[in-house]
C-alpha cells in the first residue's frame, strides 16, 4: 500500500466547540440546535445518555449516576466554550449544581449549564418574574420544575400540562397543539415557558409571541441562547424569539 502525503488544517468548528448530552429517548434537540447555529462555524459534539421511556421522577434521578461517563465519551483533548445537559425535568430533580460537578468530571468545559438553569438566566436577562408554564410531564414531575422556578423568585401564575408519561409521544405532539394550548390557558403573563426538549417548538416561538404579545421561551431555545453566551460566541441571530433580538 502507497503512504500518500496530507496536510492537517483547522479543525471543524473553530469558532468554538459545544458539547451536548442529550437523552437517548429524545428526538428533537438535535434537530432544533443545528436549525439555529447553522452557519456559525461551530462544532457541536453530541453524546447520549441512558433516559427511560417513561417520564418519572426516578428514572431522572438514575441519569446523575451516567452524567460523568457521557460526558467522558466526547473526543478526548477537546477545550468545550461549553457543555449543555439537554433534559429540563432532570435538571430540576438532580440539581442543576451537581449536573455541572459531574459533567466537569468527564470532559474539559469550565462552563456547563442545562434548560432550567438557562430558563432562569434568561428571566433575569428579560427582567421576567411571572411565567405561564406549559410542560407535557406527568403532575409530579412538573411539580418539581414549578417549585425550582419558583425558588427562584419566578412566579407561575398559570400552569398546564399535556400529561403525556411517554417521551416517544412527547416527541409527536403537533406545534399546532402547543399554541391551542397556549390560547386556553394564556391570561396576560409577560412571558411564556414551554418545557422538555423533546417537543417541537422553535418553529412556533415567534408565532406565539405575535398572537399574544408577550416573550416565549422554550427548552431547547433557551439553552441554545445561554451556551452561546457561555461560549461567548457574538451572533445576530433572528427569527427565534425576541430573547436573541437584543443580542
């Protein structure tokens, strides 16, 4: 066999390179992160990470055990501007404290952050203190999220849930019954929290916000914004809600 000549060059991504560990049930964040930074030379490393197919309180806290280990499965050596945990009811359960500490165990990232976190950086960025709160969790799981955001000091005025256990389902709902969902339960709040990864949203952020003039933040969008402002990578992106319209 003929040994060829090559150059090495820069590497993908050289802006900056994000990690994410994303559940093994979830079928969307993949999508919706790449549909946002495209375009804006970075790498993105994904791993997955053991999740249960349904939705329990339990089953979110057994990820703690597997955070350090899908973190250590990244390329080695690689420098992160940032990590994110893309599971937003875990997050709350596990504590999102501890979600960094473990995660900084697996890899090389000084700054790590997950969809509850990012949420509430994103209130005080937007000076929000009043949230309608829509999530597709069972009662108890989104008990765990509401009290979270409330020690916080962000109220939740109104709540509403499609109760669906089943992730694969949570995966299917129609954006369309996002917004009737939104239309029946929304009183006035300045803003809008719509939980879980898993759900098809950035398509109809800018939307809700136009119908009921307020802002919309949701799982995914959230914890895309606080990476990049982690990663410290300028932007001017448009079309995903008046959270990146100031940026």
């Amino acid at each position: 066999m003929h040994k060829v000549s090559h150059e090495l060059g820069l590497p993908i991504g050289f802006r900056s390179k994000l990690g994410l560990i994303v559940l093994q049930s979830d079928e969307t964040i993949e999508y919706e992160f790449w549909e946002l930074i495209s375009g804006l030379n970075l790498a993105l490393h994904v791993s997955r990470i053991s999740s249960e197919v349904n939705v329990s309180e339990d089953g979110l806290m057994a990820m703690k055990k597997e955070l350090t280990k899908a973190a250590s499965l990244f390329p080695e050596k690689l420098r992160f501007g940032a990590v994110g945990y893309a599971c937003t009811s875990a997050s709350s359960v596990i504590g999102s404290d501890i979600v960094s500490k473990m995660i900084k165990k697996g890899c090389n990232v000084a700054q790590v952050c997950n969809p509850m976190s990012s949420l509430i950086e994103a209130c005080k960025y937007k000076k929000i203190n009043d949230l309608l709160f829509l999530t597709p969790y069972v009662s108890d799981v989104s008990k765990i999220l509401i009290k979270e955001v409330h020690s916080h000091g962000i109220n939740t005025s109104v709540t509403g849930t499609f109760n669906e256990e089943n992730e694969q389902n949570v995966a299917r709902i129609k954006p369309v019954s996002i917004v009737q969902a939104v239309r029946e339960l929304y009183s006035g709040q300045p803003a809008i929290f719509i939980s879980c990864t898993n759900l098809q949203t950035l398509s109809i952020i800018e939307e809700i916000e136009k119908k009921f003039d307020c802002i919309c933040f949701s799982s995914n969008q959230v914890l895309i914004w606080n990476m990049l402002r982690l990663a410290k990578v300028e932007h001017s992106l448009t079309g995903f809600g008046k959270l990146f319209s100031d940026i």
